[in-house]
C-alpha cells in the first residue's frame, strides 16, 4: 500500500511544485500544468514515458482508483496560479472540492472503500483540513498576496484588507477568524462520522488526523485569533498526546 500511497503523493507534489514555481511567469506555469494535464491523459490511456508515470499508470489500474480525481487536483493546482482572493464561502468550497476532496476520495479507494456515505464524510474531513490549513498558514500566504478568507466576509466583519498587509490583528478580524474556525470545527464534527465505515489502521490514520486538524484550531483558539502573527503548530509532546488519544475507542 506504501508504494501507491508514494505514487499518489508524487503526482501531487509534482503540480504543486510546477504551481508554486516562482522563477517562471503566470504563463509559463499555466502551460506547464496543461501540458502535465495532458500527460494524465496518456498515463490513463497507458502511454507513460518513465518509472514513476509507469508507477502511476499501475496503480490506477491495479487499485482501481477514479482517473477523474487526479483531474480535479490539477485543476486546483492550475487554479492556485491565478486566483488570489475568494468572493464568497461556495467559492472557497469549489476550490476545496478539487484541492482537498480528491486526496480522501483516492485514499479510501486505496482501501476499497466506496461507499457513498464515506465519501461524502470523507469530503468534509478534507474540507476542514484544507480550511485549518489556510487558517494556520494566513501569516505565510499574506507574503504572496493570497487570502483565504471571503471577500464577502471580510466586508461584513467590517475588516479592512489594509490589516492583513500592516499585520493588524484588530478585534473585527478576530471575530472573522473566529468565526471560519468554528465552520471548520463544525465540518470535522460531521466528518468524523467517517470512523463509523473504517476498521484497522486506516480508522486510526484517519482519527490522527481529524485530531491533528483540530489540535491547530485549538492553537488558534489559544493565541486569541492572532493568525496575522502566530503561526499555529505542534509540538513533540502535542504530537505524543494527540498519538494517545486517537488510541481510545
């Protein structure tokens, strides 16, 4: 199972490099990603060119997995080129729907899970990871202009996006991000309903990581919502506690 694990990590590292790629202009990554687009194309046709789309190409077929779910991450991957801001929550859960969802979905189909239920549970379980991630990484992402919070939110909190750029954590922003982590929170509350249709160690994987995700909204929660200027995450000794609890039924 290591192997596709690996593969499926792979691929995606490879489009998010290409993405995130700042020594080429808009352009020449959105070419990039197209033309990786249409070696997908070939690869689940069998027309690979090396080891690892060889690798690729095996598991697909040998685990069965859904090509479809590889398309959708290169969408998001193209789409993290070009777009910087977001309008409105939906917005943000398309993007989640290409960017986060397909992981899940892969790795439940990894292990022969292919209920409708899970992987709708499954779909919330990396919504809320993805949104933890933008949440942790507000600090980081303001540096290349990227703001995961909706426009339409940001409006309505009053929050002006001059505070994410001065580092301005005033209390409208707080309560803008007090607000998104608790969404967040409710979306790995329904997610965890996921365990119900997992046994062994995937059922443990799983429940490590909805408490890894919630352990970095509990750092938030701690640091008064200053996600302008602390960067939530865990320590050793969270990682140890967080390893015990996801051991108790």
């Amino acid at each position: 199972m290591r192997k596709h694990v690996a593969i499926i990590y792979w691929f995606a590292r490879t489009a998010d490099d290409i993405a995130d790629e700042d020594n080429f202009t808009v352009e020449e990554r959105l070419l990039k990603i197209n033309n990786f687009n249409e070696r997908l194309t070939h690869i689940v046709a069998g027309d690979y060119t090396d080891e690892y789309e060889h690798a690729l190409y095996l598991t697909i077929n040998e685990r069965k997995l859904t090509p479809v779910h590889f398309f959708n991450l290169l969408k998001a991957f193209k789409q993290d080129i070009f777009q910087q801001k977001w309008n409105t929550f939906n917005d943000i859960l398309d993007y989640c729907t290409n960017s986060a969802n397909p992981v899940g979905r892969l790795i439940l189909e990894l292990y022969n899970v292919r209920d409708d239920k899970a992987f709708y549970y499954s779909d919330k379980i990396c919504t809320a990871l993805q949104l933890t991630n933008f949440y942790q990484d507000v600090s980081k992402d303001i540096l290349k202009n990227r703001i995961y919070f909706p426009i339409d939110e940001i409006e309505k909190f009053g929050v002006k996006l001059k505070s994410f750029e001065l580092n301005e954590n005033n209390d409208n922003l707080r309560r803008l991000v007090k607000f998104n982590v608790e969404r967040a929170e409710s979306f790995f509350r329904e997610g965890e309903n996921l365990l119900n249709y997992l046994s062994g160690r995937l059922q443990y994987e799983i429940k490590w990581t909805i408490l890894g995700g919630r352990a970095i909204l509990k750092k938030i929660i701690k640091s008064d919502y200053n996600v302008i200027n602390i960067r939530p995450s865990l320590s050793k000794f969270d990682y140890f506690f967080l390893f015990l609890k996801s051991l108790m039924p």
